[in-house]
C-alpha cells in the first residue's frame, strides 16, 4: 500500500483530498467534528516533514454553483484551532486566488479551497477541472475515505497527473487496513450485525457476509421483510413487499452455508412514528394492525446480546431500531454495550460509519471499539467486493 510513511515531504507542496463534509447548523457551528479530527495525522506529518498543506475537500450537496451555506469558510476557524496555527483560504479551488495563494504557500502553511462542488465538473469526473486542481501541488494524498467510492475529479481522476507521486493518507491506510482484517482474516467466531431500513441497501453484503461468518444478526426496519415473508403480521411496519422472496432466499442460504441467522423475535412497537407514541411490546409475528415495530424487544435484546459477547471479531453496520428517539433507543445502544464487551474482552469490533457510528457516538462508546469507520457507502461497497474509484486511482 502505498502510504506517505513512504515519503518525506521536506520542501513539497502536497494536494491533499479530505473529506471535510461536516454537519454544520444554522449559524455555521460544527455540530460533529469527527472528520476532521480524522485528517489531523495525515496533515501533521507533512508539516512537520516541512512540507505545505493544500486542502480539498466538498461540503454539503450544492445545486450548481456557490452557496453560502456550503462554503468551507465556516470551517476554517475551526480547522485552525484543531492544528494549532493559521490556516488560509482560497474562495474558488481553482481561481486565480487559488493558483496565487497555492504558488506562494511556504514550509508549514496550510491551505484550504473553496468547495469542490461549487464546480459541476467536480462530480462529473472531469479531466480538465482535474488538470486543474492539479497543478496547485507536487504530491497527490487521498485521505477521503467517504469519498472513495465515488469517480469524481478530485479522488479518483486527479491522481493520474501524479504518476509518482500519489499516496494513501494515514485515515484511508487505516481504513483499507481494518475493512481487509474483517473480510479475510477474521479471527472465529465471527458475527455481523445488519440493521438499517431495506434489505435492499444491505443485499449484496450479506449475501457476501453468508460465505465469511459464523453468525449473521439482522435487526432494524429490514427484520420485518423477514418477519412478513415467515407468514407473520408486523401491522404497519416498515416492509420492502417486492423483496419478500429475497428475505426467503437468504434464510435458505444461511442454512445451506450453515450460519447461525439471527432474527428478532420480538418488538417494541407503536401506535405512531414519535417518541410521544403508546408503546407496547409484541412478538414479531403478531403485531396489531395500525402499531409499527421501531426497536427490537428484550428477548431479541438478550439472545444477540449472548451471540455477539462471544464473538472475537465483530462487524456492525446499522442499528437495530429508531435510537435517534429516546423511547426507540434501547435495542441498539443494548447491542453496542455488548459489543464493547466482547472488545475489552479481546474481540476485534470494526462500526460501519452512518447510523452505527452516530449511534456509537450517541452513546458515547467510539473509544470503546475497535474501529468506527468514516466512510458509510464508501465501506458498504468495499465489503461487497467492489472497487472504490479513490482506491483503484492510488494503487494503478
């Protein structure tokens, strides 16, 4: 793997791709600054290899062209205050003011464009907007592993202008790194937990997963596809109705491939979507007409609890109810205890950004396992086989 451990950077202007797609609130705070933080080794270690530091990074999902609201101004001053020095700021990434500042950087400065996307190019995987960017530094890092799964300029097309000088930041080493000991060196028993809405987003990892582990537990809206297509009432619980022969399908192939499948048996449920909601506890195969399941119940709660605490490495990626609701939180925050449990006691726990890591965030447990992935679908598409674009540019 190609990784700036490989390099010294004394002297180099370094083009590096972040991902610094922060949830911002309405006065432009920081509400979770944990992709940032996650930049930070990446970034020290060329300055303090004497290195400059060029920053790339989108924010948000502008609508073709500049918006106030997605400008990576607003995360300057925090960025300064996470390195310890001033940070500049171009406002084009590929304007007059960028070539300027970028050409005039010295030793140890920092920095940071404007809004990739602010460009349609950006996404469109544009050659000549790659050229561009390009032309700012002499070394070429990708340490945006949200964005690894997407083909765009600045993380997959731009590195071919560096045919030497392309790297994997310290974030994107570590998560290739995590993601390759779960898919093909797992230490046995090893238990995957899917949770989440559809079994639709989840399909080809778990069909993948059924060749790889031990026990496979499945929670969240997803489980009611599988309860509904048992023959079970789930009232009006969330239910993919064209996927109820896929659901079939995977419990036959769990039992063909001799995985332990682990279904909720049972389920907090409500007469309506709030955290106001009547609630009431019903198995999964019965729940009355007009209430919905939005968390897994307590014999559900138990039996994985007991699977996952003996488990030596661990895979979790989606929660097993409505934990962003007080009254719905139970199921998940329950599984990420005993996933901290099986971790201090020797386990190997990767999270699997989006909703697992908030939720292990929520909950206060991300020091407490093993790994918390920055990437969602980045991750999802790596474990499923596929290629990542970001990956695939470093490594030609």
């Amino acid at each position: 793997m190609k990784t700036i451990d490989q390099i010294s950077f004394a002297g180099k202007k370094a083009l590096i791709r972040v991902d610094f797609n922060v949830p911002l609130d309405k006065d432009y705070n920081i509400t979770d600054d944990n992709r940032m933080t996650a930049a930070l080794p990446t970034i020290n270690k060329i300055l303090k290899d004497g290195g400059a530091v060029i920053l790339m990074s989108h924010l948000g999902r502008p609508k073709g062209g500049p918006e106030e609201k997605f400008s990576l101004k607003h995360v300057v001053p925090h960025l300064a205050d996470l390195l310890g020095q001033q940070v500049q700021f171009a406002d084009d990434c590929i304007g007059a003011e960028a070539v300027d500042k970028a050409k005039a950087l010295g030793k140890g400065e920092v920095l940071l464009l404007e809004n990739l996307r602010f460009y349609k190019e950006e996404e469109k995987g544009d050659m000549t907007f790659a050229e561009k960017l390009s032309k700012l530094g002499d070394i070429y890092v990708n340490d945006a592993f949200g964005t690894a799964h997407r083909a765009h300029a600045s993380t997959a097309v731009i590195a071919q202008f560096f045919p030497n000088a392309k790297y994997f930041g310290y974030l994107m080493a570590a998560e290739l790194e995590n993601a390759e000991k779960v898919l093909n060196n797992p230490v046995k028993p090893f238990t995957a937990i899917m949770g989440g809405a559809k079994v639709s987003d989840k399909i080809e990892l778990i069909e993948r997963l059924l060749d790889k582990v031990d026990n496979l537990i499945i929670g969240g809206g997803m489980a009611y596809t599988f309860a509904k297509a048992q023959g079970g009432n789930i009232g009006k619980s969330l239910v993919e109705e064209d996927k109820l022969e896929l659901a079939l399908s995977l419990i036959q192939k769990a039992k063909e491939k001799r995985v332990n499948l682990l279904l909720p048996t049972d389920s907090i449920i409500a007469d309506n979507f709030s955290n106001d909601a009547n609630t009431d506890t019903a198995q999964n195969n019965s729940i009355k007409d007009g209430w919905m399941g939005l968390d897994i119940g307590p014999d559900s709660i138990a039996e994985f609890t007991k699977v996952v605490e003996a488990s030596k490495t661990i895979l979790w990626n989606g929660p097993m109810g409505v934990f962003e609701m007080e009254k719905f939180e139970t199921g998940t925050k329950s599984i990420a205890e005993a996933v901290v449990k099986a971790t201090e006691n020797g386990a190997f726990s990767l999270i699997g950004g989006g909703d697992s890591a908030a939720a292990v965030a929520k909950f206060n447990f991300t020091d407490d396992v093993s790994y918390v992935s920055t990437g969602g679908g980045a991750l999802l598409e790596y474990m499923e086989g596929k290629e990542l674009p970001g990956v695939k540019a470093i490594n030609e």
